[in-house]
C-alpha cells in the first residue's frame, strides 16, 4: 500500500493497523531546537481517546506515545528537537479481533471492505486495519509537533452539528468547548446532543456531523496562487480523515447565495502595518494565500458505518446476505473528529510555513511572532461566516 505520506517540507508517514502490535508516526522536516516533551503530545492524545464519555466507543486504550527519535534532552533537561526524524509510538492495548470474526467474509455498506479488497486481494477485517479511525492517533500526535513550529499560531477546533441539530452561532463560547464530551461551543446545543446521541446509541445506529477548525496567529503569505494554494492542501487534508465527506474554506458553500458585496471581505487601515477586514467569509485565504485573519475550515464526517442494525450486502463470492457489525464502535465519529482536524490543519500549516521561508528567505510572520497578543485583540475570536 502506498501512498501513507503527507506533506511536503513538513512531512509525516503513518504506520500500523487498528488490530496490530501499535500504530505510530515518522515526523521528517521538522526544525532543530524546539522544545517538545511526551506530556505536550498526550494533551492532545487524550482528547482523540477513546472511551472517554459514553458518546464514543468503549474500546479502552491509554493512547500513550512515546518518542523513539528526533528529540535530545540537554544537560539542563530541556527536550529539544535536532532536526533528525521524529519517531513516535502508541501500542494498542485493547483490540478484541474476535468481535470481526463474523463479517471477515461479508462486506459493510459504507466501509471500505469491498475497496479494500478489490484493489489489494486481501484486506485486513479486525477492525478495518488501516482504514480503520484508529490511524488518526497518530496524526494527532504528529499534530502536536506542528504546531510548535510556527510562532503563535493557534488551532482550536468544535463540534458545530450533530445529525440535523446545529449550534445557535449566537451563544459561541470557546471556554465550553472543553466543558462538554462533544467539543461543542454552544451549552445548549451540547444538551439537546446529549439526548439525541442517547437515543441513536441505544438504536444500534449512527449520525453524522459537522466539525469547524480554527487557526488564529496565522503568518500573511503562506499558500501560493496555483497547485500549492493554502487551502486547497487543508481540503486535501482534511478529506484525508477517514469519514470526511466533505470541506469548505470560510463561507464555503453558504458564498453560492451571496451577492458580490456580501461576500467581499472589506478593508480598512488597522494597527500599524496590518489591514483590518470587516468579515472573514473568505476564511483567511485569498488567492490560495493566507492573509492574516484567522483561517477558517469546516467538514462534515458521514454516520459510523459500522452499525448494530442490520443491512444488506453480499460477501466475498458474491452472494446476497445481512451483515451485523458487533463490538465497540463510535455512535458519531465526528466527536473524535475534533482534534484530528485540529492536527490536520496544523500539519498543513507548519508545512506551508517552512515552504514559504524556503523559498523567500524569509522567516514568514517574523512581526507576528513578535506582538501576536496585541494583533489578537483585533482579530475574530470566533468565525464571522
């Protein structure tokens, strides 16, 4: 199987299957002298955990990464990168094989079982191996590495739907986003979900939903204006997540039933050298390259196709059949979704940071990194489109 890379400058290789010893990483291109520890990287690991909250899968794993290359503990204990590949490991600890013994023969609808195995010959079924959500750990990990590479950049990311129940934009509060097993913004909402996910869990089926990534404190001039737009490479990324379905940049479709004026994004003069726009409906990239507001992306994550209920499929030789899905699975996998698009958007970023400075000279967001604070305070603290 090819294909297991992403990036460019900022490169990262995952390894593993669902069921195998453990999954991990190769992180290439990461600058020398910045100071990253295992603690730093489990934060955002601990939030992609499974079984965390009866709204996800039960599957019990510790997540716990440990650094194998690419960092040195100084003489004064400072574990800083070197420059070197960053290999990191997580083993999985609490794969039960037996619960797929039943459908080894049979194809599930929406999964990739019949891809799978008309393009290989042969495909993995303890847990769908790599197709399997299991692999995004390791972005998440890798995520983690990203975003120390750009001085003040931030990524946040929130669950803003869940099947046909969206969040009231009016009650946005970043600090709730961490108060609540959904990563939802809107208190709220997160209670009408609560009960909704109740009720999808007890049925035996899944709902799908929507996650929207924000990255505040990115530098002007990442992206370029053709094949290496900004924002074409976070939609790459993002699509890259097992589930995705879909991806818009700021407006996204919502700019088809604007006019001109709109869904202009206005100027006007703003603290010394820096523009200030009234809106942000081009999510913080214009011509494929970031313009200093914060970058905005959102993407919609299909129904967990592994379900209780059954549904009719053939298997392997092609005879007419139902398929069950037994074991631990995520009644909406777009709740662990939240920081794997975090990490994804990172990754891309970190990325396009390094390739900007390639190829100008120039250390991108240099004044940025220097008063981020004081051009935060101008900035959006949450989306305008």
């Amino acid at each position: 199987m090819s294909h297991n890379s992403f990036g460019h400058l900022f490169r990262i290789t995952t390894w593993g299957e669902s069921h195998g010893p453990a999954i991990g990483c190769v992180v290439d291109g990461c600058p020398p002298g910045i100071a990253i520890t295992e603690a730093e990287i489990q934060a955002y690991l601990d939030k992609r955990r499974p079984g965390t909250s009866k709204f996800v899968t039960q599957r019990k794993e510790p997540d716990r990464v440990q650094i194998l290359s690419g960092v040195f503990t100084t003489e004064d204990g400072e574990q800083l990168t070197t420059g070197t590949p960053i290999a990191l490991e997580i083993q999985n600890m609490d794969a039960r094989s037996k619960d797929y013994g039943d459908i080894k023969d049979k194809f599930r609808p929406g999964h990739a079982d019949y891809t799978y195995a008309e393009k290989y010959g042969v495909r993995d079924f303890r847990g769908s191996g790599r197709a399997s959500a299991r692999e995004t750990a390791t972005r998440v990990a890798a995520g983690a590495v990203a975003r120390k590479v750009i001085p003040g950049l931030r990524v946040r990311g929130a669950l803003v739907q869940v099947g046909p129940h969206k969040i009231d934009r009016g009650n946005w509060n970043w600090d709730a986003v961490n108060e609540n097993p959904f990563f939802c913004p809107d208190p709220e909402a997160a209670e009408t979900w609560a009960s909704y996910l109740d009720d999808v869990r007890k049925s035996g089926s899944s709902t799908g939903a929507v996650i929207e990534i924000v990255a505040d404190g990115v530098p002007i001039g990442l992206g370029a204006p053709l094949y290496a737009k900004l924002d074409q490479d976070i939609a790459s990324g993002l699509m890259s997540i097992n589930a995705v379905k879909g991806v818009e940049i700021g407006a996204g479709f919502a700019a088809a039933a604007l006019s001109g004026e709109e869904n202009a994004d206005e100027m006007r003069n703003g603290p010394p050298g820096w523009p200030m726009f009234l809106s942000n409906n081009a999510g913080g990239i214009l011509g494929g390259i970031s313009t200093g507001q914060p970058v905005v992306a959102r993407f919609a994550v299909k129904p967990t196709s592994s379900i209780l209920n059954p549904r009719n499929t053939i298997d392997k030789s092609g005879n007419n059949t139902e398929v069950v899905t037994k074991g631990r699975h995520d009644p909406c996998v777009g709740i662990r979704a939240v920081p794997i698009g975090e990490a994804m958007v990172a990754i891309v970023l970190a990325d396009h940071y390094l390739r900007h400075r390639g190829q100008t000279g120039q250390d991108a967001g240099e004044d940025l990194a220097r008063d981020v604070d004081t051009r935060l305070e101008w900035l959006p603290t949450k989306p305008s489109t």
